[in-house]
C-alpha cells in the first residue's frame, strides 16, 4: 500500500519529507489497561526504548568506553561461571555433573554438544535493558498510580533532552488521561502538564 503525505495549499501542496517529519515526533500515551505489564521485561519492553534513548545511556561517536552497566554485567556473567565451574566435592562441579548427564543423551562421536555453561545475560546494552522491570519498593500500586508512574517513565524522554540540541515542538499525546486516575490525581497530573508547556514556550521565546 502506497502512503503519501503531503503538506500546503491545494493544488500546491508538496510531499512532506522525512527531515520535516523529524521536526515532528511524537510521545504518544496510550490508554493503559494494564500499566504493570507495560514496565515488565521482555522483547518488546517499552521500559528499555525508554531508557536506551536517555542522556545517560548515550554514547559519544569517539567514546570508546563501554557503559558501566555492561562492564557490571560481564563481570557478574564471569562471577556466576566461575561458580558453577567451581569443585564442591571430590574435584564435581556443577557443570561437569550436568555435561556427564549430557554425554550420555549424545553421540559418542559428537559429544561437543555436552558442553555447557550458565550465564546470567548477555553483556551488550540493549539486551540488558530489556529484562529490566521497573516497580515501587513494597508499595502495593493501584491501577491509576501505576499509569502515573508508567507516564512519568514516558516524561523522561522529554525532561532530558539537551536543550541546545531541541529542534521542533516536543508533542505528547496522553489518550484517555483520567484512565483509573482519582480527580486530584487528573487535576495535579494536568496542572504539571501546563507548568511543564510554559517552561517551552518561555524557553522558546527567549531563544
């Protein structure tokens, strides 16, 4: 299917391009049934493009530092096979206990396929941003402030982008916004909303 956007008057309108459409990015919040499940890990975690995409997980093109959370990560790999590598009694390890079971399922012939290890993750960045979950310390959530913490994790993105790299509106759509939200939580939520759009337009019509 073939889609065409276009911008202008009539007659002469022209096609939109993708550097106008970089102008014009968008936060889109939609209306969450289930906000908890939104912060959970997983393959298509919300939570990671979030994170992946703030200040503090950039990385410069000359930067050629790894993130500390991958040098954490690798180093706990490392921990954690070393562990199970480690002898517990008359020189067994856990791993030779499992590879000794394995052979006998393999061929004779082919016994490469015994081999094992255990691993905690995998040490490249997204991979671990993805099985990160983000919840409340032994609070017990409702729904509406679930939502709210799911739209301050959203907010992030717009809080941290540099200001002197900001080019075109920062639009947010927020759908159904009193979603499970108690009338004081809407009115403080929109109220934070309106401080939020005064600090652009002041910081816009000072540059």
């Amino acid at each position: 299917m073939e889609r065409k956007v276009q911008a202008g008057e009539k007659i002469f309108e022209s096609r939109l391009t993708s550097q106008a459409k970089e102008f014009l990015k968008t936060t889109y919040l939609k209306p969450l049934r289930d906000a908890s499940n939104e912060l959970k890990p997983g393959f298509r975690s919300r939570l990671a493009h979030i994170l992946k995409a703030h200040p503090a997980f950039k990385k410069e093109a000359n930067d050629e530092v790894e993130h500390k959370l991958v040098l954490t990560m690798r180093e706990a790999n490392e921990q954690v096979e070393d562990f199970f590598q480690e002898e517990y009694k008359d020189g067994r390890s856990l791993v030779k206990d499992l590879e000794l079971l394995l052979s006998d399922f393999h061929d004779v012939a082919d016994q490469s396929k015994s081999r094992s290890k255990f691993s905690v993750s995998h040490t490249d960045l997204t991979s671990i941003l993805k099985r990160l979950s983000l919840d409340t310390e032994d609070i017990n959530l409702g729904l509406g402030n679930l939502n709210l913490l799911f739209i301050a994790t959203e907010l992030l993105l717009l809080n941290s982008s540099s200001e002197d790299n900001l080019i075109g509106p920062q639009i947010t759509l927020i759908e159904e916004i009193e979603a499970h939200l108690h009338t004081q939580s809407q009115i403080r939520l929109i109220k934070f909303l309106e401080e939020e759009l005064k600090k652009i337009i002041k910081k816009v019509s000072i540059s």
